[in-house]
C-alpha cells in the first residue's frame, strides 16, 4: 500500500512588501538566524531573507500547531536544514528558496522525505554556457532546439527542476548535475549509471506563473503526489 504525497507550497512575492511589514517580521527570527540578517550587504538581500524565514516559521509553526518561536533548525551534512521542536523532529518535510522578488516555501505531512524546492524570477539574466558545461547532453541538446525566443526560459525550467532534486537529497552542489537529467515539460528526471535513483521513486512538478518558476521534487518510493500551489500577499 503506498501513501499519497501531500505538498503544499507557499510563494510570497517580496516587492511590493514594505519596510513596517519586514520590521514586524524580523522578531520572528532567532538570534542567529537575524545576525544572518544583519550580515547581508545589499538591503533587498536582507528583506528577501527575513521575509523567506518569516514565511518558514509561520508556515511551519501553524503545521505543527505550536509557537513559531520553539522551532529549531538544524543544517545537515551539506547543509539542507531539518525542523525540530526541542528534541524532537518537526512531523513534517520542507524546503525553502529565496531569489530576487519572491520566497517559496514547500512542506509536506511527514517527517524525513527527501523534497526539494527552487524559485527562479524568470527575467534574471541566463547563459547557456553553463548548461553546455554542466548539463547532460539530453537537456543541452533540448535546449538548443527551442526558438532562441524560449532558452532562457527552458533553462531556467531545467536549472529549477535540477535544483529542486539535488535540494530533495540534500547533497546540493555535490551532487554531479551530469549524472541525471530531466524532460523538463512533463517533467521527468532520469539518471546515468552513476546515481543509484530509480525514475519511477521520483515526482516532480512545475509552475509558471507572474514572471516567476517554481520546481518542486520529491521522493515518493513509487507512491501518488500531488501539490497544492498558493500564492500569498501576506504572512
Ligand atoms: C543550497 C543550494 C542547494 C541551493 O542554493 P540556492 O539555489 O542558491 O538557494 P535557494 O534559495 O533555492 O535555497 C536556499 C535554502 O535552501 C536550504 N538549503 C541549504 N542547503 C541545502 C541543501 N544542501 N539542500 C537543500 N536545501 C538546502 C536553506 O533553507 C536555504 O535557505 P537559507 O540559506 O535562507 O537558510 C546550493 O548548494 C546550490 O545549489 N547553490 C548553487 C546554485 C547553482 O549553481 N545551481 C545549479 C543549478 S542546476
């Protein structure tokens, strides 16, 4: 019997948001995660980052029904952040992104699933250069083969979809981003002998929508998923 997965996730454009909203938000935050605040140089960094751990803590908190202050991140071997509250995890999976005018958030119900998320604003200025260097020939040759009109949005449907599975694992840039590779519109990954993953344990899903993409990825060992997408204004 295999169990559907449930994903929720949150985007919050960021632009229109104003200074009182950002400095209502920032007690939210722990110490050290505000010191990370306060370390940032640009001010639109800032804003993005406390906006994005606002969006964590409040989303996270109503999903385990306790005060956001109580819950605790701790970074794994690369880095990918697991919740808890005292010593116990969080009953639940997330992961967060953040890029130039929206933050994203991705959760689902149960605790210990590989799901990965990634936000891309899809005005940001793209080369193909890194895909010819780091992508595997499968999605070099796919995007090559869209009107030049297109590739900067196919590569970043591919740099999201790449990204939302190497932040499932967790393993983030350590991750050999030639060692699998994805049909972005169905989306669909596959992997070359050097990544012991089976297709079929995989989901995916996308979303273009006000001139952002959203990927979300997650292991589901074969089961249902599906994503529930909501768009916010505020927290
Ligand atoms: C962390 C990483 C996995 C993603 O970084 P990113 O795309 O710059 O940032 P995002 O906004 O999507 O995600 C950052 C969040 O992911 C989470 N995160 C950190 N390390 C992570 C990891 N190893 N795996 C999953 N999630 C991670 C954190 O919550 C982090 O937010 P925080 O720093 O505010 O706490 C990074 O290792 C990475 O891949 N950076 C390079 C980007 C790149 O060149 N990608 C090639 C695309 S094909």
């Amino acid at each position: 019997m295999t169990t559907a997965g449930e994903v929720t996730a949150w985007l919050l454009p960021t632009g229109g948001l104003s200074d009182a909203t950002i400095a209502g938000w920032r007690p939210l935050l722990d110490e050290a995660e505000q010191a990370r605040a306060d370390r940032f140089v640009f001010d639109r960094h800032r804003r993005t980052f406390i906006a994005a751990h606002a969006l964590l803590r409040i989303r996270l908190a109503a999903a385990c029904g306790v005060p956001p202050e109580v819950l605790r991140f701790e970074p794994g071997p690369h880095g990918k952040p697991t919740a808890w509250i005292g010593e116990v995890p969080a009953p639940l999976s997330f992961n967060l992104s953040h890029t130039e005018g929206l933050v994203g958030l991705a959760l689902t119900p149960i605790p210990g699933r590989a799901l990965g998320f990634d936000v891309e604003a899809l005005d940001r200025r793209v080369t193909l250069d890194v895909a010819d260097r780091y992508f595997r020939p499968e999605e070099v040759g796919w995007l090559h083969a869209l009107p030049t009109a297109s590739q900067a949005e196919g590569f970043l449907r591919l740099w999201t979809l790449k990204e939302a599975f190497i932040k499932a694992t967790g393993d983030g840039l350590a991750c050999d981003l030639a060692s699998f590779w994805f049909e972005p519109l169905l989306p669909r990954v596959h992997f070359t002998p050097a990544l012991p993953e089976r297709p079929e344990d995989w989901w995916f899903a996308q979303r273009l929508a006000r001139g952002f993409v959203a990927a979300v990825g997650l292991r589901t060992g074969g089961a249902e998923a599906a994503v529930r997408w909501v768009e916010v204004e505020r927290l």
